[in-house]
C-alpha cells in the first residue's frame, strides 16, 4: 500500500517537472539527412527547387533534442518571416516557431506565436494542441515557483522563529 502511494506521488512530481509533451523528437541522423537533402546532396536533387527540403529541415531542427540546433531552426524561420529565408505559409512558420520557443522554454513567446497563428487558421489543431501543452506548463510552472516561494518563506520564519525562542530562553 505504501509503495503504491510513493509510485502516484513520484508520477505526480515526475508530471510536474518532466517535459510530458507530445511532440517528436528528432535526432543528429535525421536533421543530417534533412541537411543533405536540402542542400542537394542527395538523389541529384536540384538546388533551385528546394523550398519542400528547407521546410522539412526546419522542422527537423526546431523538433531536435540538441538545443542549438532549435536555435538554428529559430534563425532561419525568422529569416523566412522577413522575407529573407526560404516562402512558406505564415501559419506554418508561426507553428514552428513557437515549437522552437517551446523547445527552448519560452513559453509566453510560444503562446504568444501560437495566439497568431490562430488567428489566421482558427482551425489548425496543431497549435491548439501545442497551445494547450504551452498553457499546461506555463500554470505548473507558476505552481512550482509559488511552492519554491512558500518554502522559502518558511525556512525564514523557521529562522526567525528559532532566534525568537532561543532569546527567550537566556
């Protein structure tokens, strides 16, 4: 009986503080692959048409478990909202941007994305997904600074309380 309760109660944390989300990972292979595909290495691919490639390694990066390359997967979808990257539609870009930002911790930016990119597709499910993931881990975020907060309160008044009692007794 006790093993159970210790079981829930370390799910409970283990929710609370692991990532829990649904989206893919990629690996180091797979955004190589992507990286030679889009760059035309692959199958005599031309480099001119390549827009199918790029989008499809930015995908890869921004869904990667190595943090920089998220960074990098960032970079060039900001390049392509200036106009300077690879065309692709705004919705997407926003999608992906704010699984970027995801990925990197910034939530409030990636619901702030996702917030845009809803409002040119009210019906693109992905991000209502995400947004919802994002929106999850803002609140458990709040929670666990709110828990850190009050314990640290109350190492304090344990503190004080502790001078207090021990004045009092000389």
């Amino acid at each position: 009986m006790a093993a159970a309760f210790f079981n829930d109660l370390s799910n409970k944390i283990g929710s609370i503080f692991g990532t829990g989300d649904s989206l893919p990972w990629t690996d180091a292979e797979m955004i190589s692959s992507c990286e030679q595909e889009a760059y035309g290495e692959k199958s005599g691919m031309s480099k001119g048409d390549n827009s199918d490639s790029i989008m499809r390694l930015i995908w890869a990066l921004v869904h990667s478990q190595n943090p920089s390359d998220v960074q990098r997967g960032i970079a060039m979808l900001e390049a392509s909202l200036r106009g300077q990257g690879v065309e692709m539609e705004r919705r997407e870009v926003l999608y992906m941007l704010a699984v970027g930002q995801y990925r990197t911790g910034e939530y409030v930016r990636s619901r702030q994305l996702l917030d845009q990119a809803l409002q040119i597709a009210p019906n693109f499910r992905q991000a209502a997904t995400l947004k919802s993931l994002v929106e999850d881990k803002i609140a458990k975020d709040g929670l666990v600074g709110v828990g850190l907060a009050a314990a640290a309160a109350g190492v304090v008044a344990s503190g004080i309380a502790a001078i207090v009692l021990g004045s009092r007794r000389r």
